[in-house]
C-alpha cells in the first residue's frame, strides 16, 4: 500500500469554492460586488476560520456590514459557496482507503462550511472521519502551527492533496510528499501511479 497517511484539503481539492454562487444568492453579479465591498473575507471571517469568533458573532457581523440582507440570507449564500463533490475525487479517496490508506482532512475551514462540505458532499466522503482544521488549531496553512498540529495527532503524512501551489511547496519544504490536486482527476491517479 503507497501512501498509508493521507492529508487531505477539502476546498477546490474535494469540493469546489464557488464564489459566483455566494454573490448570486445575495442577488448580486461578479460585477457588482466590489461596486458594493461585498468581499466577505475580511477580518471577521479571518477570525471565523481561526476559531476566534464564533458562527453567531461572524453571521452578526457580516449582517452588520451589509444590513440589507438578513442573517438567514448570509448563512445560505455561505453555503452556496461550496459546490458539489469535483468529479472523480470521491471515487479516488474510496479506491485509496479501500486500499489501505487513512484520510485526514487537513483544511482551513470553519464550522459552517465544514457542516455544509459534510451535507454537501453525502457519503461521497464519509471514509474520512478524522480532521485538522483551521478553526481548532487557531492558525491558517502554511503555518508552522498547521504543520505541527497534524504531525502531533499522526506523524508525518506519506502524501498531502491540496490545490494550491504554495501550500504543495511549503509542505514539500517541510518534507512532506505534497502533490497539488487540480479538477482533473484523471491527471492526479496518473501522478499518484496505482490509482
């Protein structure tokens, strides 16, 4: 069996971040947000994915900043955010678990969204019960704290999945086997070899 300890990210790696769905479910274009400063990513939600801030404070201030929708209307937008599981992927995780190898989310998230991937994503999933987020450790990757974390609850993983190129370099210049997952699936069991 190739790679016995798996780190995995969820965002754009399991799931696709959809921000276009977020805006459209406040009833705005892509055009229109920085006309507005809808851009929800501030320091609430830097707070929110570092476990800081809670769901209700985080909600309260985004209907704080834009009080022209309500804190439901917010909630649905953030899950919105996050599409259905990226063609291919769930079958990739099964195979490899089937196989022999253990997942471990390995994501900046918060409680929200991770709720929503988990309704979200079904079954497709489901082998993958143990996690590191963001949110518990109080820090975002790359961070030394990210890495430390993981590596305490389970050592050194043989092979991390995410989809961002600087994570895949901070995580090879730490040692780990890192490998940057694209949407295209069929490219990744090549690179991976028995999958």
């Amino acid at each position: 069996m190739k790679y016995p300890l798996v780190a995995l990210d969820i965002g754009n790696t399991c799931v696709p971040q959809c921000y276009d769905r977020l805006l459209s479910t406040l009833g705005l274009a892509a055009s229109d947000a920085p006309a507005l400063g809808v851009e929800p990513w501030g320091e609430a939600f830097y707070r929110f994915l570092t476990g800081t801030l809670s769901e209700d404070d985080y909600l309260e201030d985004f209907h704080r900043r834009f009080p022209q929708w309500s804190r439901e209307l917010a909630y649905l937008a953030h899950v919105a955010y996050l599409g259905a599981p990226i063609p291919g992927m769930p079958e990739l995780v099964q195979e490899m678990h089937a196989a022999g190898s253990h997942f471990v989310f390995f994501s900046d998230i918060n409680p929200l969204h991770f709720r929503a991937f988990r309704a979200i994503s079904g079954e497709a999933f489901a082998c993958v019960t143990d996690c590191v987020r963001s949110d518990e450790v109080h820090a975002l990757k790359p961070s030394g704290e990210m890495f430390a974390a993981f590596e305490q609850r389970f050592g050194v993983p043989d092979l991390y999945l995410d989809d961002r190129l600087d994570l895949i370099q901070a995580a090879n210049e730490r040692g780990w086997h890192a490998v940057q997952a694209s949407r295209d699936v069929a490219a990744l069991r090549r690179e991976l070899g028995a999958f």
